[in-house]
C-alpha cells in the first residue's frame, strides 16, 4: 500500500492522539494544558496558538471519536464516523511545502483550532484507508493488557501487537515457559 508522506505522519498523530487516554493502569497522557503542548509539539503540529481548556476539552472529544473509529464494526460504520469529524472540522484543503517537506495537502481551515487541525488532517488519512478498502489495518493490540491502537501497515495484514518488541515477545516468551513448565511436569 503506498502512502504519501503527510497522510503517514497524520496516521501516526492519530494513533498516538487515540492512545493517550488512559487504559488499564495507564494515566491520562493529555491530562493538562502542558501535556497538550507537549503533544503538539512532539508532533510538530503547524499552526497552533495559544492552547486552552476548551482546546484541551475538544481534543479530548475528537480523541474519543477517533476510538470510536478504531473500533468501528466494518467500513461504513468507520466512514461514518470519519464523515462526522471532518465535516464539524470545516475542511479546507490547500496544498503547502512547509518545514522541509514536499508539496503536501492540509484539510484543516488556515486558524483552525487545534482540535479542528487534528480532526481534519487525521480524519482524512483515515479516510485514505477506508477508501482503499483497508478499514480492517485499524486495530488494536492482542496483547490481553495492553489494547494499544495501531495501523498495520504489513504487506500481509499479519501484524497482531503495537509493538513487537514489547507485546509481542512478552506474549511469546510468556507462551514458551508456559510450554515448558507444561512438559516438565
């Protein structure tokens, strides 16, 4: 599957966006203001002014809409979804060759407020897969602990953990001393 550079980056922010909310033990990561910033700028987010509560508040909505997304039955339920973000986000796109990149599209408006910016850029990457018929590389982690979401962007559609390095060979090293502790005894 080939994907353009600005719909990859948006499909990284929106699954980084998604797996902020607290899960399991796991703390809120956009709990204030500074860790909002925090994420804008660890996702060079163009365009962002002063954040506010309100700011805060509508990321946080659009961040539940993503889930939403993530966890959608099949395609049209996902389109659905998608439709709702980008519509309330005034999409307007326009093409910009900004901070090093290629020429590159933004659907969000020019003073969009950030969660306007992210719904309509990461909306439309969304959107790219659905379209291409790929709704089902939205995922979430198999790891029973974890439930991290992804994109598999595997060839085959194989990829079953958000990272392989973590959940993956935790679960498999786990698999394997059960399996042994099995035959010993």
């Amino acid at each position: 599957m080939l994907i353009p550079h600005d719909t990859r980056r948006a499909l990284d922010v929106v699954v980084d966006l998604v797996n902020t909310a607290a899960e399991g033990d796991q703390n809120d990561r956009l709990a204030d203001i500074e860790a909002l910033y925090g994420f804008v700028r660890l996702h060079h987010v163009s365009d962002v002014g002063t954040l506010t509560e309100a700011d805060l508040r509508a990321v946080r909505d659009v961040r539940g809409r993503f889930a939403d997304a993530f966890a959608a039955p099949g395609p049209r339920a996902c389109a659905e979804l998608i439709n709702q973000l980008v519509a309330a986000a005034g999409t307007t796109p326009r093409l910009t060759d900004h901070d090093g990149f290629d020429w590159h599209v933004h659907y969000f408006a020019p003073g969009a407020s950030v969660a306007d910016h992210l719904a309509a850029d990461c909306g439309m990457a969304l959107a790219f897969i659905v379209v291409s018929g790929e709704q089902e590389r939205l995922r979430r982690c198999e790891a029973p602990d974890c439930r991290r979401a992804f994109v598999d962007l595997s060839r085959n559609r194989s990829r079953r953990y958000c990272d392989s390095r973590t959940c993956g060979n935790r679960l498999h090293v786990a698999a394997y001393r059960a399996r042994r502790k099995e035959a010993a005894g």
